[in-house]
C-alpha cells in the first residue's frame, strides 16, 4: 500500500534555470540508469523474492527510488519551465517545449522513450543483487557527471544528496548478498564443466606478426588457471598448447555416479511396482468418483513408468533387478491404515486422508526421479534423462491433479448438506 507524501525527500531549489541542463536531468527521470528504472527493477524483484528478509531490503529501497524519481523530476521541471514561454530555451528541446509543455515525461536526454528492457530481473536472487549493485553504480557515476555540468548550488546540493544515497543503496545491496554466504562464482545450480572454468583463452594479442605482447595479471595466471593459446592460433598452428576442454569430453565416473544412478533406478522399480498393488486398493476407498478416476488414471501410468526404468537397464547394459524400497514400503503400509481409519470417516474427510497419504508417495516419486534425472544427466545418458523426464512429469502433474481434487473436497467438508458426492 503506497501513500503520497506532499513533500519531497530533498528540498529542491534553482537558482539559474538552465534548460539544456534540464534535459541532461531526464537521463537520471526516464532513462537507463535512472530511477523509474531503479524502483520498477527493485520493485518487482522484491514481488518476486521469497525470502522474506530481503524481500523487505528491495520494497524499502525500490520505494525509496521513487521518492528520488520525485526529486529528480521536480528539479528538472524547475530547469525546463523556460522553455514555456521563451522562444530560444524551447529550441534546447522542442520535444519537451512542444509535446510535453516544457514538462517532464518519461523520455531519456536523447528523447527515447522508457522501456521495461532496462530492468534486469531474472529471480535468482544473488543474481539480481549483483544486477543491482552495478545499477547503483552506474547512477553514481551519471549523478557525478551531471554534477560537473552545472554551476547552480541548489542542483549541486540537490545531486550530491542523491549520488551519496546510490553508494547506501549499493553497500545494503552488497552486504545482502554477503550475507547469503554463497560462493561469489556459485551462479545458479548447474556446475560449468571441470577443466574449462579455468581455462583462459588468449585471444586478443600475440607476439611478432601476431601483435602486441601478451599481458599476465591474476585475472589469466595463478591459481587454477590455465593459459591456453586462441583456439584461432591452435587451428592455423598447432603446438605444445594445451587442448581446449569440451563439453563433449567422454564423462569421467571417478566419484562412483553411475553405481549410483544403479542403486536409485532398482529403488524407483521396486517402488513403482509395490504402487500398480496399493493403487487399485486406494482407488475402491475413494468416495468421490473424480478421485477414484485420478487414482485409476495413476496406475496406468505407473504401469508406464516401470516399463522406462526397465528401458532405462536396457540403455545403460544393466539387468533390470529391482532393490527393496523401504520407504515406499513404509509408505504404502501407512496408506492402508488411512484406508482402515477411513472407513468410520465422513466422505470428504476420508477421501482428503487419502489424498495426503497419496500426495507423500508422490512427493518420495518426486524427489526418486528427480536425483535418477540429475545423475543420468551428469553421465551424459541423453536418452536415460529423456525416459526419466517423462516420468517426472507425470509425477509432479498427479500432485498438481491431487491438489485440485484436495481443495474442492475442502469446499465439500464445509457444506456437507449443499453437495453430495457423486454417486
């Protein structure tokens, strides 16, 4: 909820209007850098944002960038309001002077109109911070510009305020992602490939015809680096350079993944075949007929899905030997004492039982299918990953279709005598 205060943030004063000045402003009201763009990015990273502690960092200070907007445009209104009636200060603009009626509007200093392309939101949260912390940092540098043009104290005074307060939005914004403690070239949750992360390509200088001397610094020697000659220098020459790494690179199983991806694909079969038994028995407990069809729809697929694990063993030159699944062991031994209780329940009360019994074997599915996907993807086993893709995806649509048949029983439990189960 937004209130308008009837008082700016900064006291505005102009001494000398200057209207060629005032459309160097407009950089700072509707353009790249400014700070409509500034309060629309924070603004809606913090929409996005589900921790609930920066949440309130980005609200705070994308509200605060709207406040500055408000200063912004009054100062340049102030430099602009000659161009309202004096013939020479309108032609400094006449797109301000003649459209716009010697007032502001959301136009950059070159007349281009606002767009949301300058906003940069991708939802990743340390992603987005970092995003930001340039952001203030290029408003730094234009208020410092816009600074060095012009003479009149107020809007000196006025600029000051606000570049001094893009370095405290840059420093919150640098110690929040600080405090997320994650590593500062951990970006994402895919790891680059081993190898080529480190590899430093030299691409851009070269010695006699190849031009200029190659310069060292920590930013290509050191450490884990590894200094590779151009990839244009290895084609046209090649020499003792080191090779460049691929992602085609023939997979390496020295942690053991591929016995991994073994143990969970025998753990999904077992599972998916103690479900094709529980499925049918869950199926005639249901009251309502919309949860006994999804049931029954589940156990075709499952069917399905053990039919891809098998072809997964066939793809990767393994028997398909099933392991004991504990879990879906305890699992389904806990449905079967829903279904037992059930039977002294209301309707909507019993089936919503069975429906949270349903939902944790989905969950458990879930989290199977997917750590099986991410090891196979790992591996590089391209039609592995398709097959159990698929799977998941049936997985994570049985829960969604859970959820809806959930939320109208809901509705049925607080108005037993208005609708009946269907019979």
């Amino acid at each position: 909820m937004y209130h308008h205060v009837k008082k700016l943030m900064f006291t505005v004063r102009v001494d000398e209007p200057d209207p060629r000045f005032g459309n160097m402003l407009l950089e700072q009201f509707g353009g790249a850098n400014g700070e409509l763009a500034a309060a629309m990015q924070y603004s809606i990273q913090g929409l996005n944002c589900e921790d609930p502690d920066r949440k309130d960092l980005l609200m705070d200070i994308g509200t605060e960038e709207l406040s500055h907007l408000e200063v912004v445009g009054t100062l340049a209104r102030m430099h602009l309001k000659p161009s309202k009636f004096d013939r020479q200060a309108a032609e400094a603009d006449p797109l301000i002077a003649i459209a716009g009626g010697g007032g502001v509007n959301l136009f950059n200093s070159q007349g281009n109109a606002w767009t949301a392309d300058y906003l940069k939101i991708t939802g990743e949260l340390d992603v987005d911070l970092r995003s930001n912390i340039a952001a203030e940092a290029r408003a730094k540098i234009v208020y410092e510009r816009l600074i060095n043009f012009t003479e009149d104290a107020g809007t000196r005074d006025a600029l000051q305020f606000l570049m001094t307060r893009e370095i405290t939005h840059m420093k919150a914004f640098a110690l929040a992602l600080e405090s997320m403690a994650k590593p500062a070239f951990s970006i994402g949750r895919i790891a680059p490939t081993p190898g080529l992360v480190d590899q430093f390509f030299n691409d851009s200088t070269g010695t006699g015809d190849h031009g200029e001397i190659d310069t060292r610094g920590p930013w290509n020697e050191g450490g884990e680096w590894v200094f590779t000659e151009s990839p244009a220098i290895q084609a046209a020459d090649p020499g003792p350079a080191s090779a460049i790494v691929t992602e085609s690179s023939p997979p390496t199983d020295e942690a053991g993944l591929g016995d991994l991806l073994m143990d969970e694909l025998r753990d999904l079969l077992h599972a998916e075949k103690q479900l094709t038994k529980a499925l049918p028995k869950m199926a005639e407990a249901a009251r309502y007929d919309q949860l006994r069809e999804l049931f029954e729809q589940h156990l075709a697929e499952t069917e399905a899905q053990i039919e891809r694990v098998n072809e997964c063993f066939e793809l990767l030159g393994k028997s398909a030997r099933a392991k004991p699944c504990k879990g879906m062991m305890g699992l389904v031994e806990e449905g079967e004492e829903i279904i037992a209780e059930g039977e002294g329940k209301e309707d909507a009360a019993a089936d919503l039982a069975l429906i949270g019994a349903a939902q944790r074997v989905e969950h458990y599915e879930i989290a199977g299918y997917t750590t099986a996907r991410n090891l196979a993807q790992q591996l590089r086993h391209s039609a592995v990953v398709a097959l159990l893709s698929k799977s998941l995806a049936e997985e994570e649509n049985a829960d969604q279709l859970l959820n809806q048949v959930a939320r109208s029983l809901m509705s049925v439990a607080k108005m037993p005598a208005a609708i009946e189960p269907a019979q």
